[in-house]
C-alpha cells in the first residue's frame, strides 16, 4: 500500500483521520470535524511544542470514543512514520501575542473521502 512505501524514508509521518475502511464524521457539537476538532486541541497543548506521537496518542484516544456518542460509529485514527528518525516536534513555543493571532492553515494538501 501506499503508507507502506512512505515508511521506507526517515523522518516522514502520516495521520489520517480514520482507517481506510471508514469514514470521517463531522461534529454538530463541534461545527467541525470529529478529528479535527481534536487535532487543533492536541497541537495548542504544551504553548503548541508537542511531540507527533503526542498529538497522535490524544486523538486516537478521543476521537473513536467521540464518533461513537455522535454517529454510532467506529472512527480511528491511523498513523504511518518511518522507523528511522528522531521524534517529530510539531511547533515550538508561540509568543503571546501569536497566540492571540493563532489561526489553522490547511493541513493536509487535498482531501479523499469515500
């Protein structure tokens, strides 16, 4: 598959939203998507200088529970990195005045739903 071929470089990750045999919810409760929603909590932890396994360790422990009280379905996380490579830090320590100013720009380049 393709996240096989990705693990071969070093340093390189993937997090996707769900697995490949299910669907990504959006939230009422959250006027966003299930993952999203906690994606963005899990990268402003820490003043935003959070490790990726981290980020990833948050939201497969939240999502799933998440979908199934809102759509009574299964949603889980996947991640995919190489095995080469020190730890991914996501961000480092915003300035106050950033963290007023914070805005998310697009994460993922292009988006495929079933």
């Amino acid at each position: 598959q393709m996240l096989d071929g990705m693990r071969a470089g070093a340093g390189r990750a993937i997090i996707s939203s769900s697995q490949e045999d299910q669907s990504s919810y959006d939230s009422e409760e959250f006027e966003n998507g299930i993952f999203t929603h906690f994606l963005l909590e899990a990268l402003k932890q820490q003043n935003g200088r959070v490790s990726l396994s981290a980020v990833f360790d948050y939201v497969k422990q939240r999502v799933p529970k998440q979908a199934q009280a809102e759509q009574h379905a299964a949603q889980v996380p996947v991640m995919a990195k190489s095995e080469q490579g020190a730890e991914i830090i996501l961000g480092v320590e915003a300035s106050a005045q950033a963290r007023r100013e914070f805005r998310i720009l697009p994460l993922l380049a292009g988006f495929v739903s079933p």
